[in-house]
C-alpha cells in the first residue's frame, strides 16, 4: 500500500512539473513578460527554419541580417518567442510549431540590414550582422494584461551616450541569452530557455572589417552554457540597475560537431559603426523611454533572470 501512494505521489509530482511553466536555474520564467521574439519562416521541404530577435520598442525587433531572407519576409512570420513550443512530429522527421494560446502574432512591415551580400565565407566574424524588422502590429509593452517588455539599448539614442565601458562589459560573468534552438543532443527545446552566461566574454577586433570594429565571443564552451542551431539573432542581455539591457545579437559559433558548440559570438552594439548603424535608422523614430514604463516589470524580471 506504502508503495502504491509513493508511486501515485511520484506520478503526480512528475505531471504538475510537465504542466507547469518553464523552469529555469530552479525559477519559473513567467510567461507574461519577456522581451525575446522568435521569427518562423515558411517551410522549405521538411525544414522549418527560425531565428530569434529582441523587441526594442513595440514594433521594431533586433535581429541577425543574415536572418532576413529577402525573398521570402513577406511569409516571415513573428511571435513572442515565449508563447511558441516546439515539438517533434509523430514521424520523428522534422520538427513544428504548437501556436495554441498565442496573443501575438505580427508580418514584416519592413527590414533594414547592415549587411549587404552574401557570407562569401563564413569564418569571417561578421560584426555588421544586425538587422532590424518594422513589424506591421505593434506589441503591447509593459501592461497589466499580457504582454512583453523591451530590452534597452546600451547608449542613448539621442546623444549616443554610451552605458557601460568595454571594461565593465568583459569583466560581467552574468549576461544571459534567451532562446528556443537546439540543446547538446541535438533536440530542440520546447520553450523557451534563459542561459546564463557564467564566464566572461572576450572583446575581439575583426581583422576584416579593420578600424574599432569588435565582436564580443565566449570560448570554451564544452559542457558550460551555449545558445545553438536555431538561436541567430538572439540579444545578450546585461542587466545595470534592474534594466536589461542589449549588449549582443548572437550571429555564429564555431562546434565540434552540428550541436555541440564551443564559441558563440555576437555583434557587438557599441562597435562604432553597429552604433552608427541603430542611430541612424532609430534616432527619427522617437523612440519611448520605456524605463519607467516597464519599471515594475523590469524589477519583476531582474529577480528571475539574475543569480544570486
């Protein structure tokens, strides 16, 4: 009988766990905030390719340039990376899309890319691979119903009055990266995951681009932390004062084999021309100070993200 309860507990313990929200470092990640988004392009043969981006005000996501297909952003589709799960098929090819509950759902206005062309070699560190997408919906930020927030980006817009020195940047052993790609076996998760990044990133000039332009890189990855296939475009995030800030935008990373990566490098938004770039293509928009608006969501957020 003794056996019977302790099998039926231990069932019952394991269905409220798969029931529940995603938990990550021991903390659930609440569903109505957050400011990923996951962008879902039309199906090309049995493949369902996707990226991740960060909202940045309510209708203008971060991304990847080499996530924007030219041809195809018009079928592109963008969600809160939050509301989408992910699952293998009962043919156990090929991975889809559950879009149960949704409350978001927005096309591509339009789309501006720093780089132009092709990746005519892809061991060159692109650190112009950002782009920007005008959606034709806008979110809603910060409200008491359900919503997402912004990540801030790390220099005034108006001034170019940068956040935080380079110095400052390197030494933090705490940034995270949200995302939905694919983990160290080689599956794609079905929610989506916080990672912190426990070590300090590397600060590193791109002998292609010459001048001040950097890339941040995190090396050494074997069995710590790592975003993956699937995860281009996604924000490294540092937090200062309860705001989350956008430091990165996850574009490579070199691997032993397709999943289990060893770097994962990001375009750097206070390189000069990265800066120059969102200045120049944002500063006319007047964009909100989104700071207070999303205060009590930042605080709310900065308890769950950030080690203790």
């Amino acid at each position: 009988m003794y056996f019977v309860k302790k099998k039926l507990f231990i069932l019952f313990f394991l269905n409220i766990i798969s029931n529940s929200r995603p938990i990550i470092r021991g903390k659930k990640f609440p569903y109505d905030i957050g400011y990923s988004a996951i962008i879902i392009y039309p199906k090309n043969g049995h493949e369902q390719l996707f990226c991740g981006g960060t909202f940045i005000s309510p209708n203008i996501v971060l991304v990847a340039s080499h996530c924007i297909d030219e041809k195809n952003m018009k079928s592109v589709t963008v969600y809160y990376s939050h509301e989408i799960s992910i699952y293998k098929s009962e043919n156990k090819k090929e991975y889809d899309f559950n879009f149960k509950g949704i409350t978001f759902k927005s096309h591509v206005k339009k789309f501006i890319k720093m780089f132009e062309g092709k990746f005519i070699d892809p061991y060159k560190h692109h650190t112009d691979d950002i782009g920007l997408l005008f959606l034709d919906k806008s979110a809603l930020i910060c409200s008491k119903k359900k919503s997402v927030m912004v990540a801030l980006l790390p220099f005034d817009i108006d001034t170019g009055k940068e956040y935080f020195s380079s110095d400052e940047i390197v030494r933090s052993k705490n940034m995270i990266v949200t995302g939905n790609g694919y983990n160290e076996k080689g599956e794609i998760h079905n929610e989506t995951r916080l990672l912190i990044m426990t070590k300090s990133p590397e600060l590193k000039k791109s002998k292609y681009f010459g001048g001040d332009e950097s890339y941040l890189v995190y090396t050494n990855l074997s069995g710590l932390p790592s975003i993956s296939k699937g995860d281009s475009g996604s924000g490294l995030v540092l937090w200062k004062k309860n705001f989350p800030y956008i430091i990165g935008v996850s574009f490579s990373g070199s691997r032993e084999n397709e999943h289990d990566y060893l770097t994962n490098e990001f375009v750097y938004l206070l390189s000069p021309k990265v800066k120059k770039f969102l200045i120049d293509n944002l500063k006319h928009l007047n964009m909100v100070n989104f700071k207070e608006v999303c205060r009590n969501h930042f605080n709310k957020l900065f308890s769950l993200q950030t080690l203790k």
